[in-house]
C-alpha cells in the first residue's frame, strides 16, 4: 500500500487522540467541533451509500433510498474498489 498523500505530524496527533474518545456523546462533541453540520452530512451520506453498494445494491435503488447523486455513489464505490480500504474498516461487523 502506498505511503497515504495526507500524512503528517499534525494529523498523526490528530488521530492518536482518537485513540483516547470511547463515547458516541464525545464523538458527537468532536465531529460537531472540528466539522460543519454539512460536512457531517456528507460524511454520513457517504457511510450509508457504502453501506448500500456493500450489501450490492444499483446505484438507481441508493440514488432513491438516499437521496445521494450518481456522483456522489461512484465516487463511493471508487473508494471501495480502489481506495485504502477506510470504508471496509468501517463495514466491518462487531462480534
């Protein structure tokens, strides 16, 4: 896997902080601290597409189920075919 084009210090900070958060209340703090409303929007309208194109689903049944543009569901399925596998951790079932 090639070296990620966002890796810095800062971020690596950022992150191991993360490591630290264990409660959806102080998750909800962060993301409404470091995000806008629409950024957090997105990022969940993209989760619920990945969620959808998962179980294979057409991109005609998540356009309607979600409200999400074929734009926005290719690049979605791009990711999960060829990105760095961000979506799949996040798919992935908790025993």
């Amino acid at each position: 896997m090639a070296k990620s084009k966002l890796k810095n210090p800062i971020l690596d900070e950022l992150f191991n902080s993360f490591s630290n958060i264990n409660s959806k209340k102080d998750w909800y703090k962060i993301f409404e601290d470091l995000c806008t409303i629409q950024e957090i929007k997105d990022m969940a309208l993209r989760f619920e597409v990945a969620k959808k194109l998962n179980e294979g689903l057409s991109y005609q049944v998540i356009s309607e189920q979600t409200g999400a543009s074929s734009t926005t569901i290719s690049r979605v399925a791009k990711a999960l075919g060829y990105g760095e596998g961000g979506y799949k951790l996040l798919l992935r079932k908790k025993d």
